[in-house]
C-alpha cells in the first residue's frame, strides 16, 4: 500500500506538468470522421479512383491563386499537419494539389506562402506542370479554409513558461 502510495505521489507532478503541455497547443479547427482519409495528395494524385469523394483535411503552402469564371483554384504544397492541424514546414512535403472553391477568391488575401488548412471533398486529379516539369495535381472541393497568422503558428511552440508570481517572456531564437 506504502509503495503505491509513493509511486502514486513521485509520478503525480510529471502527469500535472504532461497536462499542462497538452493544454497549450490549440484544438483541431476541423473535425475528423470515419469518412475522413489519412491520404497525401500524392496518394491521390496517384491513384485518384480510390479516393473519389472521401473527405479530407489537408494543408500547406500557398503556390498561387487561379480566378476562372465560375470558380477560383488555390495551388497549394502540401505539409503534414500537427495535432492542431497546422502545416509542419520542418517535415517534407507531402505533395500538391489544388483546392477549387466556388467563387472569386481575393489573391491578395492569400498570397504565395501563405498557412492554410482546409476540409474538403476529393474530385480526381489533373495533369498540369510545375515549371517545365509534368505533374498530376490532386483536386479537393473546399468547403471550408483557414488561413492561419504567425501568432496561430506560434501558439503551443517554444514559447511556454512556467513559474510562480510575474514572469516575463520572450521567444528564444
């Protein structure tokens, strides 16, 4: 009983302090079902008829912004998401692909490099290029896109602290 009771008590900070780390890093903005695919858009460029009209949620890097009559095209590069589904630009990507949303989209309010997230369907995929090189570009209708700030990015990373009283903090670089 002693050495549970002690065991309980020498581990019980580590648990407090594991609680508090997971509590700074923001909740997904989109939530994910069983019709949610763990796919890359590479996977899918590659092999679209297996991913017809499964839903993902995927982001990146903002290429470029493609206004057409009746709708807009985002090319974007692909990242791997962290668990607040928030582009991981230190991993390799992942892949491009294209995001068709209904309408006109404002290029300038995502310019080229821009953090986006998005929720959509998956519609195929197209051949067009990347410079001179050939490439077979997934498709994903948007139903919805969030743009993250450099504060969004921020939140959750190297700028923790803990302590009692005033504390005052800075990014260390």
């Amino acid at each position: 009983m002693r050495a549970a009771r002690r065991f309980t008590f020498r581990f019980l900070p580590v648990l407090v302090l594991s609680g508090f780390i997971a509590a700074c890093a923001p909740a997904p903005i989109y939530k994910t079902g069983p019709g949610t695919v763990e796919a890359t858009p590479e996977q899918v460029a590659t092999a679209p008829a297996n991913f017809q009209n499964l839903q993902v949620v995927w982001g990146g890097s903002v290429i470029a912004v493609h206004n057409l009559a009746d709708r807009s095209e985002i090319e974007i590069l692909a990242y791997p998401l962290d668990s607040s589904q928030r582009p991981r630009l230190n991993q390799p990507t992942t892949g491009r692909f294209i995001a068709i949303v209904q309408g006109f989209v404002e290029p300038m309010d995502y310019p080229p490099g821009s953090l986006v997230t998005l929720r959509g369907a998956l519609a195929g995929s197209r051949s067009g290029e990347v410079g001179q090189a050939g490439y077979n570009f997934a498709l994903v209708h948007s139903e919805s896109m969030h743009r993250w700030t450099p504060e969004e990015m921020r939140q959750g990373h190297s700028n923790v602290s803990f302590g009692v009283g005033v504390g005052v903090g800075g990014r260390i670089r």
